[in-house]
C-alpha cells in the first residue's frame, strides 16, 4: 500500500510519482491519493484509491481472486462517497488555475523547506527530507531525546517541533519541522534555529 499523498512535491526525476512506475506494482500494490496536501484539503479527506484490477487477493483456503471488484463492493456499500461541493473543489484543482495555484502552494512551501533546512544545516544538525515532501527530519544533537530535544526548542527558541518518537520507535533521537506555514514565519524559526547550540 502506498501513500502518494506527497506526489505534487516531487521534484527530483529519479523520484517515482507512483508506486506503478515501478515494474511489477500493478500485480502487488494499491495506491492511495490524496488531495490533503497539495489542495489543502486536510480536513475535508478528498481522495481516491488506485486499485489495478490485476491485484489479487488469497482466501484462508489459497483460492485466489481479484481484489478489485471486491474493493468497489466495499465502497459502493458503506460509503456515501464525498459530498458534491467537495468533489467540485477537487476538481477545481485540475483546471488552469487551479494548477497554477497548487503549483505556486507547492513552490512556496518548499522554498520554506530550503530555509529551513540551510538553518538547520547552519546550526551543525544533521538533517534529511526537506527535498521532496515538506518535511525535514533532523537529528537530535548530543544524545538529546526527541522529547528533550522538544523542550529545549520550545523553551530556548520557542519553536514547536514534532518529537520523532511520536512515529515510531524509528523516530527516537530525530525530530520533524515543518515547512507549511508563511514565509515570515519560516524566516523567523531561521533566524532561531541558527543560535541553537
């Protein structure tokens, strides 16, 4: 199952857009999109499921059947679908202006990235992401925890971060910043980052 909610903010080539660009997926992976992140619509859950009709399922018994129509029987009966105003405003974003501006939305929020990453980077953390998704995880430094790491940002700089923990045991010892917000204020938690020591 693969998540291409982040698909609009791919910019290096040798990224795949789609989990089916990869030779074998349409035998093995679903594919969900979501409009949360590049349309802003996180609260209002717009998207739709890619399911190729050549993925296929395995009963306890080892039978083997196609996974595709018992996904539409799925939706067609517990699920009203999205409300009409909804999927107008999805739509919407496939029009000549609405591309232009989720691309515009796209560009600034990743130039936050870049700020926010050359601040990070300025600082001697060790960072990663911030390239092609909005998010840059970095290390916690000195051993710190990422709850501790949370405490000394928000109480020495009084910048909120995510701990990693809250991800995942994986998460421990980074933290997650954020590059949606506006520009003064990503240019502002630079300036703060920058003194961290």
């Amino acid at each position: 199952m693969f998540d291409a909610a982040y698909e609009a903010y791919i910019s290096q080539p040798e990224i795949p857009h789609s989990i089916f660009e990869i030779p074998g997926a349409r035998e093995c992976a679903v594919e969900f999109r979501s409009f949360s992140k590049n349309g802003g619509f996180t609260g209002v859950r717009c998207g739709f499921t890619v399911m190729p009709k050549t993925v296929l399922a395995r009963t306890e018994s080892g039978k083997k059947l196609p996974l595709h129509p018992l996904w539409q029987r799925r939706w067609s009966t517990k699920s009203n679908s999205v409300s009409y105003p909804v999927q107008r405003g999805a739509e919407a974003l496939y029009s000549p202006q609405g591309c232009k501006q989720v691309r515009a939305l796209i560009e600034h929020y990743m130039a936050n990235a870049k700020i926010l990453r050359d601040a990070c980077a300025a600082a001697g953390m060790q960072v990663h992401g911030g390239v092609n998704a909005p998010y840059l995880w970095i290390k916690t430094p000195a051993g710190l925890t990422s709850w501790e790491m949370f405490d000394r940002m928000l109480s020495e700089l009084n910048i909120i971060i995510t701990p990693g923990s809250g991800f995942g045991a994986q998460g421990e010892g980074f933290f997650r910043l954020s590059a949606f917000n506006s520009r003064e204020n990503a240019d502002e938690a630079a300036r703060r980052i920058e003194r961290f020591s």
